[in-house]
C-alpha cells in the first residue's frame, strides 16, 4: 500500500512540473501581446520589445476606446452571442440525444445527411440568396441562423450522450413511462452539463471571433459585431498589404494607417478577448459539477 | 394525430423554401436584360446634368484610409450632389469583401447602376461586357464625355488600354497626368547623403558605384554594431525593377509581367525573364545579397519593421516614397535621390514607372443604369481641371485656399487639431485616400509625391525614364484562358526562381535548366497570346 | 409470396410501432433536420459551378456547361504534384501531433490542486484567441534574420543565423508547431469535458484494488473517453484537405513556397483573387472527394479495430 501511495506522489510532482512546463511555454506569447499592448509600437517593430513592456504607453488603449462604434460593436457582438448560443443549444441538443438512441430508425441515413453537410457545399451565392430570400439580410439572424450547427458539434454531442447516459437508464425511465420530452429534459440534460457548457462555449467563441458573415449580411453600421469595427481600425487588408505599396497618391496615408495599426493592434486583441477569458472559469465549474449532480440523482 | 400534423406542417415549409428559393436565381437577371436604359433626359452640357432630380446607386471599394467616413454625407458628394442634381447613393464595401459582395451583387440580380473603382479586372470588363451586363460606353463617351475624349486624344495610351479585341470600350479609366512623374515614379531610389560625405563618395551612377557604395557602407556601419543596412526597402521587386533600367530589360515598363519589346525586333514581344540581360542583373543582385548589402529580411519585411527601421536610421540607401513626409525632417533630409545607374553593358534608362491609365475600370456602368448618359457626363468632369480640384482639392474656401494662385489646403486640413493626422483630416471631408480617381493632375494635387524632395528627385529622373509605357494589355477570352492557366504557373515559376537566384538558394549555374523549364511549361503558347496582344495594341 | 408479403407487412407494422413509440425523437430531429435542408441542402446546387463557366449575371443555373474543363486545369497544372504533396504532408504532420491535446487533458485531469488546475487552464486556452496575423507577426519579429530573438541567441552561441523564414525545410515545423502553441490549451477542452464524465465509481472500485495513478489513467481514464478520441480523429480526417489556409498565406513567400504552397492558397491567389470562381469550386469539389474517401477508410478501420465508429 505505502509503495503505491509513494509512487502516486512522484506521479504527482511530475505531472505537476509538466503541467507547469507546458504552461510556461505557452504563456509566453500572451505575456508578449500584454507587454506589446503598453510598450512603444516602435520597440515592437525593432524587436527590442520581447518580454516585458518597453517604453510604457497607453495610446493605444486609449485610441481603442475612444471609439464609439466598439462599445456598439460590444454591445451587438453580445447579443448576437447570446442568442447564438441558445438556439444552437436548442438545435443541437435533442439531435444528439436522439442520434445517440438505439430507437431511431435510419441512423445510417442521418448520419450521412449530417455527415455531407460537412463535406460538400453549395458556395457562398447560393447560400446568401437562401438568406436574402428568408428576409434575413441586414438582421440578427443572418449572424445567428446559417452556421447556426455543425456536423461536428452534433457528432462530438451524440458521442458524449452515448457514453455518459446508461441505456439502462433510459429503459427503466421508459418503462416508468417517462416520455422522451421528459427523459430529455429531467434526466439526461443535468447528466450532460460538461457537453452543454463544451458546447456553448466553442459556438459562443466562434461567434464572437467571426465577421466574415457580417461583412456579407449585414449593411447598417449599427447592427456591426465587435470583431467588423476592430478589423475596420487595424488595416483591413493586412494579407495583402504589399499590394498597397503600389497605391500611388496614399503612400503616406498608408504608412499613417500603419502605425497606427501597430499601436492598436495588440490592444485590440485584448479588448476582444478579455470577455470570453473572464467566462471560461465559470464555465469550467461544470466540467465537474456536472457529474456530481448526475451521480447524486442516480 | 399530432405528430401527424407537425410533419405536415414540416413539409410544407421545405417545399415553400425550396420554391422560394430554387427561382430567384438567374430569373432575376434576365428580366432586366434587354432594357437597358432608354436614353434619359441629360442635359448636354452645363451644369446641373439633369434638370430633375437623378438618384443613382454606385457600388464602391472603400479603401482603409477612408476609415469612419460616410460618402454619403460628406462635402465633396454634397458639393457634387448640389452641382449637377445627380444624387449618389453609395453602396460601400470593405476590401475584405469586395470580391465576395461584387459577385452577390452582379449575381444575385441586385445590379447597382454603376461600378465605381470596384477593381474589376480587363478579364471581368470582357466577360461581363461582352455579355451585356455592362455597357459598352463607345458612343457615350464621345458624345458626352468632352474631357475623357481630349484627353484620349492627347495620348492614345489611353483609348488602347481601355479598349477590348472586340472593340468595345466598358469603362472609364482611371489616369494620372502624363507629366507627373512624380506619381508614376511611386516608390523611387534614395541614397543617404550623410554618409555619401563620410565617405566620401560621389552619388552613384553605375551599378559598380552602387556596389562600392553598399560596401564601404557595411564596413563603415555607421549605426554600430553591424545594424546597418545597406539596401532596404519592402519588397526586392522595387529593386529588380529599378536595375532592369541597368541591365535592358522591362524597356515598356512593368504592366505586363515579364514582357517587354524585342530591341532586336521592334515588331516582337519578349519574354525578358529568360534573356542573358535578365540573367546578368540577377548575378548582381546576387552577388550584393550574398554579400550582405540587402536587408536579409527583406522577403519577409512587413510596412510596420520598414517604417521603424528608417526612423532608426539603419539603411544606406532605398527604395521608397517621399523620406521627410514619412520618417521627419531629421531622417528624411539626409536622403538625396539616385537615377538610373549605368550598367555593364552600357544600359542606363527609368523603366520602373506606372503607364498613365493607372485602373481602366474607374467606372463601370450597368445594363440597368436608368440614365448613362447623365453617368457618364457625371463621371467625365473629374477629368477636367474644375474635377481634379473639386476631387483631390475640395471646396475653395473650406478644404482649400488658393495662395499665389496655387491651391493649398486649408490650415484645419495642415495642421489638425489634436491626434488627428494630414490624412484623417482630409477624410474628413475628400474621399480620394486609396481611390485614384478620373485624372490626377499635379497642379491640383497635395500629398507625398509633390513635396520639394520628391519633385527633385523626379526631375532628376526625368532624362532617363523610357518613352513609351506600356498599359496592361487587352485580352481576348480565349486568350485569357491561356493567361490564368499557362501564364499564372510560368510567371510564379519565374518570381519564385527569380528570389532563389537572388538568394542563392539556387544557382544560377543552373540556369540552362531553368529556361529550360519554362519552355516545357508552355512559354511558346504564351507569347503568342502576348504577340497577338501586341499587335491589336499597335493597330488600335 | 404470402409469406413475404406478410414478412414485410410485419416489418412494416414494427416500424410503424417503433415510430409511435418514439415519435418524439424524430421531433427532436426536425430542427436540425431544417437546418441542414434550409441552409445546405438547397444551396447545395451551387456545385454545379465545378462543372460550369460560371457568370455572375447568368446566375448558377444559367451558366454554360464545361464538363471537366476545370478540373483538367488544376490537374494538368505545373504545380498540382506539389500542392498536393505539401498538402498532405502538412496535414499528415499535424495529425501525428493530434495526441499532444489528449496527454496534456489527462495531466490536467490529475492534478490535485485546484487553484492551479485552474490557472493553468485558463492560461493555456486564452493563446487561442490571439488572431492569426498577429501570430504570424508575432513569428516574424521572433525569428527574424537580422533582430530576431532566435537568431539573437544562435549568434550567441556561435551559430550563424538561420533565415527560418524563408527556409523551406522549416516552414513546416514553423507552422505547425506554431499552431500546437497557440490551439494547445483549446484542443484540451473537449477531453476534460469527457473526463468529467467518467464514472467515478470506476475509480473508487480500483483504488480499493491497489491501482497506481498510472494505472487508472491507463485502465480507465483512456477507455472511457476512447470513444471521443476516436470520433474526433474520424471527424478530423474528414477535413484532411482543409488547411487554415490564412496562416500560410501569412507565412509564405516566394522563397518557402516549394513547401508551403498548399491547394488552399493556389485556389486563393489563381481563383478567388481572379473571380475565377468555377475554378475554385472545382478544387474544392477534388479536396471533397479525397476527404470522403479518407472518412470513410478511416471510420472502416476505427469499426474493425475499437468498437467506435461514427456509423
């Protein structure tokens, strides 16, 4: 017994200095992207800046907020994830459930249905005009609606459900007469807080991370997410930023826009992030949580 | 019962999707072929354009700079607005998307009446003019565009680059006035003086004075520490391009990639990437790289480490726009400007300048235009005098003051109040930041390339630039084909084997193998597209 | 005959029970079922543009058939060998590394202390939302020839500096590695949730048997989230082709692209930038048909080999 109790200890210290070794490595670029965000672009861009803050300032902070549009954008990019999320919930649960039930007929079928999705698309005409004829242009819901699943969330899902939720469980509820309605909602949703909250939190992410659709959907500046107006302030085209060089007449204007990206650009990505970080540990408590109320009602 | 009736209900709402969606497409277009325009009421000349009330709608690329403006309220659409009764909604899509929200736009059936600096490309104008979508604006422009019309007859450059192998003209160009080099020269040589002096050198004239120069520089290393750079700039191609003057190659400027005139034959085109001269100038640029004269980051180099290397002071010499506008007096006044060098063989010309038809699709108008005429007299204005000012200057009096009779920009726009930049004040109330637009003429034009030091060094330049530039060529469908397939892989061959050479990363030792290559890939197939390009450009 | 028809009036008489009983399921179903028809099955038309010259004013329907013409191109193109080669290999290199998420969930799984536990979850996971351009910013400041840390370092030591850049034997390790660091922390989540879900009972029972940490870990943590391993290995073969191909679109250059230039970006520079949107659809459509083929080898060999499988 004390052998192995002993062993469990090295195991522990072990695991501990790996844990931390990863950590470190991997910290590394955030304490660069806080320190870039205070220190002069110009150490920056030299290389100078390369751990901690070098010639402290806080323009670019203060650049960010003085724009209005980013407290909109704030407040549209929340909304819009809000929202997201719950009707992602909504859809993607049940089906998982369900495709996770040996009752269900077809499953071969279904999987394909979903499982093609993921393989081939229409393209982007076909599906704005889907948009455009749902009268969802320009609204909330062309951000919330397509995209609004995936193949692999349900997949992921329906694998966690088989694998957490006894099939004796659901015979004996069944045979009580439970109906599925009721199975679903009283038994295997509180089963399943460690997939619900995986689930809302990597759409809920991408949500907010994405602008693409809004730059195809949505016309009004006001209905504009987060993530548009910041693209807007950092250069929109940085992929192709050479081929700037060659506008002739903006050179200047360009080198302007340039710098000032290099001012705000790290402090943007803090302003973005900092409200799903600040999340993340609330939702962690359900990584344990969950099976603790699951193995209390069993 | 019930479920019966939610899978009903379910059914029904597929199939009314379904139909409402599997009909737009297409339909919608063709409706509105066939009906283009009947001719509105213009006015012939004169403002306001029309008599009534024009609403027209414009699709435009609005360029980073132009950040936080509305063209849709702004002095100079509202100037315009006022003028000539012809009222622009804008639709204004971000570079992100403009491709994206283009094609939604042609293809959806939502046409906008016109196409302003949308960055189609000769290969769009063709395929969707030829088709019907955009207008074929021969007859239009002369008869409504008096201004476009003079100035395709000054310099028929012009009417050959906008014109298609079918004949067909589909859209306004954007110019710059010929005689402002300074513009066309875009980014150009800089050499610094300061260290010229130390060194005392003379300001280089051959490709040997270049050399000797970037040597004595590295040995000097006046930034200490072995941090100094003798070349630099933001890509080699400004390089490859400034010297292809030295060595005899790109003699019609770099429009057509890779193409230049035969100086053997002056009826022939010439591939130039595979000629000795081409070969030669890489074995220079070769011989300063691996000796450490050119930034060895300058293939990965972004704007940003560019601009701040330069206000540290690291580099000898390069190629870049006006040095005090961008990096201060301090800085910028220790550069003087270079020319063409001298090369081996006795070559010593400019080539590296833009033709003056700098975007042939400025304007573009649509089949559903309800009146181009008054688009075209619209758009014809900013290439008078009265529009180039009203463009790049503004309104005298609010954006512009005119001192000595030259038009200055007023002191709210020089000198602008707290944080805000030269250029954000100017967004404020002119949109031409990123957009190029009708002519830009040096008289009525205030940015970078016409401070003291950059006209200096465009007169300097000036002897030495080639006599004729050519535009980008037109095309042909069919040879467009040949272009994206064929020509897209030999001209990434080239530009990838070209920094190889410059690198060393591959020998040029190797060269046989590499011209070799490029005649398996196809070279004779594109030469004859180029050829017959050539030769419509010549009969134009 | 009677007998058949019997047989499949019974069968047919099951089904009818199965559904009656079970009706609610396929109602669970229907949302999703919508979804998917609404917004990717109606505009799934728009393959057709793969075999079409596809003009934005004729619309997709109306455009004029070219058969393979597309597909001819990109096959017989100068380049197609080695966009394909680094494709794959690049894919084949990150999915080697596909276990890196899973050690680091199952050491995170078994630490005690919470506040640490906590910590460094946290830390490792917020990498994921620093954008991509800034990364590669990040890289290239990093690395750099001239004032690079890296290079820095190697100076130091004596080492000349290598243009890891511009080098086409490290674009490779760069890339991916530099992915690792970033999505490292993310890609964890998903096992802690599937260990959050083991049976705890499991592990009471053998720790009354005498099972070292290592031994759970082996005999029962791994086993009971083998089948999300597997599901997410199946579904990330599915997307084999796909490549974030902003990343290398950021890390290219002339000088590298013999390893990086990747189907995605070709399709990038010669399709999209050109409008040449049949083109590019056409590619597509090629990665499709290499990813099912994949997909479903993969889910063939996951049945025969564990009892997990996505069908």
């Amino acid at each position: 017994m004390s052998k192995f109790s002993l062993s469990d200890k090295a195991f522990d210290r072990l695991n501990f200095l790996f844990v931390l070794l990863i950590t470190i490595i991997i910290i590394y670029p955030l304490i660069f992207v806080i320190s870039a965000s205070i220190s002069d672009p110009h150490a920056v861009n030299t290389g100078k800046m390369w751990l901690w803050p070098v010639d402290v300032t806080f323009e670019g902070f203060q650049r960010v907020f003085q724009n209005d549009a980013i407290w909109i954008g704030y407040k549209n990019t929340i909304l819009y994830t809000v929202v997201g999320v719950i009707v992602h919930l909504f859809v993607l649960l049940p089906a998982a459930y369900a495709l996770s039930r040996k009752e269900l007929m077809g499953k071969k079928a279904w999987l394909w249905f979903i499982l093609f999705t993921m393989l081939f698309n229409g393209g982007l005409i076909p599906t704005y005009l889907v948009v455009r004829n749902l009268q969802m242009l320009d609204t909330m819901w062309a951000i919330v609606i397509p995209g609004v699943v995936g193949a692999w969330s349900i997949l992921v899902a329906r694998t966690f459900f088989q694998q957490t939720i006894p099939d004796q469980l659901v015979e004996a509820a069944k045979i009580d007469g439970a109906s599925d309605i009721y199975l679903f909602f009283k038994v295997v949703l509180p089963l399943s807080m460690p997939i619900i909250a995986v689930m809302a939190l990597f759409h809920g992410v991408a949500l907010w991370n994405q602008y693409f659709n809004a730059l195809i959907y949505l016309r009004t500046e006001d209905k504009f997410p987060l993530q548009l107006i910041l693209r807007q302030i950092l250069i929109l085209n940085e992929v192709s930023a050479d081929s700037a060089s060659s506008a002739a007449g903006s050179a200047q204007s360009f080198a302007d826009q340039i710098k000032t990206a290099s001012l705000v650009k790290y402090a943007v990505i803090i302003v973005s992030a900092l409200p799903l970080l600040i999340v993340y540990p609330f939702l962690q408590r359900f990584f344990v949580k969950g099976v603790l109320i699951g193995s209390v009602k069993e | 019962m019930l479920k019966k009736l939610f899978f009903l209900i379910a059914t029904l709402a597929f199939v009314s999707a379904l139909y409402a969606c599997g009909n737009d497409d297409g339909g919608d277009s063709d409706s509105k072929k066939g009906d283009a325009a009947s001719s509105g009421d213009v006015n012939a000349e004169g403002f306001p354009i029309v008599d009534e009330d024009l609403e027209l709608t414009f699709f435009a690329n609005k360029p980073a700079q132009n950040e936080g403006n509305d063209w849709n309220d702004i002095l100079i659409w509202n100037e315009y607005r006022d003028l000539t009764n012809v009222d622009v909604n804008w639709n204004l899509v971000s570079p992100d998307a403009l491709e994206e929200n283009r094609n939604l736009a042609l293809g959806s059936g939502d046409l906008p009446d016109a196409f302003f600096l949308a960055q189609l490309t000769n290969t769009d104008l063709l395929r969707y003019g030829s088709q019907g979508s955009f207008l074929a604006l021969n007859d239009l422009i002369d008869e409504y565009a008096p201004n476009l019309k003079e100035l395709m007859e000054n310099d028929p450059t012009i009417e050959k680059a906008i014109t298609f192998p079918d004949g067909n003209i589909y859209s306004m160009p954007a110019l710059i006035e010929e005689d402002f080099l300074s513009l066309r020269l875009s980014a150009r040589p800089w050499i610094n003086e300061d260290w010229l002096k130390e060194l005392d050198m003379d300001i280089p004239e051959t490709t040997g004075d270049f050399y000797e120069y970037l040597k004595a520089v590295k040995e000097l290393d006046p930034v200490g520490n072995g941090d100094t750079i003798p070349y630099g700039g933001t890509a080699i191609i400004e390089l490859v391009q400034w010297l292809s003057g030295s060595f005899g190659v790109m003699n019609h400027g770099p429009s057509n990639t890779n193409l230049d005139l035969d100086p053997n034959d002056d009826s022939k085109v010439r591939y130039y990437a595979t000629t000795d001269e081409y070969k030669e100038m890489m074995e220079y640029i070769n011989m300063l790289y691996e000796e450490g004269l050119i930034d060895q980051s300058i293939f990965t180099i972004e704007w940003g480490q560019f601009l701040a290397n330069a206000s540290d002071n690291l580099y000898g010499s390069m190629i870049f726009y006006d040095p005090i506008e961008l990096f201060g007096e301090e800085i910028g006044s220790q550069y003087n400007s270079v020319a063409a060098l001298e090369g081996p063989d006795g070559h010593q010309s400019y080539n590296k300048l833009s033709s003056s038809v700098w975007d042939p699709a400025n304007l573009v108008i649509s089949s559903d235009n309800p009146n181009p005429e008054a688009t075209v007299r619209w758009m014809d204005y900013f290439y008078g005098d009265e529009g180039a000012e009203l463009y790049y200057m503004g309104v005298e009096g609010e954006t512009f003051e005119v001192e000595d009779g030259e038009a200055v920009y007023s002191d709210h726009i020089l000198n602008p109040e707290g944080d805000m930049t030269f250029e954000q004040a100017i967004a404020q109330d002119l949109t031409w930041l990123g957009s190029i637009s009708g002519i830009i003429k040096e008289d009525y034009f205030q940015g970078g390339e016409t401070a003291p030091q950059s006209l200096e060094a465009a007169e300097k330049i000036q002897p030495q630039v080639i006599d004729e530039v050519w535009p980008r060529f037109t095309f042909t469908d069919e040879e467009n084909r040949i272009l994206q397939s064929t020509g897209e892989d030999i001209n990434k061959y080239v530009e990838e084997m070209r920094d190889k050479f410059i690198t060393g990363d591959e020998d040029l030792d190797g060269w046989d193998n590499y011209v070799q290559t490029i005649e398996q890939m196809g070279m004779e197939e594109l030469l004859e597209v180029y050829q017959a390009a050539y030769d419509r450009y010549q009969s134009n | 005959m009677a007998k058949d028809q019997s047989i499949q009036r019974g069968k047919r008489a099951t089904i009818k029970k199965s559904f009656q009983r079970n009706w609610q399921l396929y109602l669970f179903m229907m949302p999703v079922f919508l979804y998917f028809f609404i917004f990717h099955y109606i505009p799934m038309y728009g393959v057709q543009i793969a075999f079409k010259d596809y003009f934005a004013t004729l619309g997709i329907w109306g455009s004029e058939w070219v058969g393979f013409e597309h597909f001819e191109r990109f096959f017989s193109s100068y380049y197609f060998w080695r966009l394909l080669k680094n494709t794959i290999i690049l894919n084949l290199y990150m999915l080697v590394l596909f276990p890196l998420p899973i050690i680091l969930a199952l050491a995170f799984n078994e630490l005690r202390n919470g506040a640490f536990k906590k910590w460094t979850q946290t830390l490792t996971y917020a990498p994921h939302f620093i954008s991509v351009v800034v990364v590669v910013g990040m890289l290239v400041a990093f690395l750099d020839p001239n004032t690079g840390l890296i290079n820095h370092l190697l100076r130091a030591l004596g080492i000349d500096s290598i243009p890891f850049l511009t080098s086409p034997d490290w674009f490779r390790h760069i890339f991916v590695w530099s992915g690792q660091w970033q999505t490292l922390g993310w890609s964890t989540i998903i096992y802690l949730a599937a260990l959050a879900g083991v049976n705890p009972e499991l592990h009471e029972a053998a720790k009354v048997d005498g099972a070292t940490r290592m031994q759970r870990i082996f005999r029962i943590n791994i086993p009971s989230i083998m089948p999300t391993i597997v599901i997410l290995f199946i579904l990330n073969i599915g997307n084999f082709m796909q490549i974030g191909f902003e990343k290398v679109l950021l890390m290219q250059n002339t000088l590298n692209s013999e390893t990086s230039d990747v189907i995605q970006t070709f399709v990038y520079e010669t399709g999209i930038l050109e409008g040449q949107y049949s083109f590019a659809a056409a590619v597509g459509l090629f990665e499709s048909a290499i990813n099912i083929v994949l997909l479903i080898t993969v889910n063939q060999i996951a049945r025969k080999v564990s009892e997990n499988s996505l069908w």
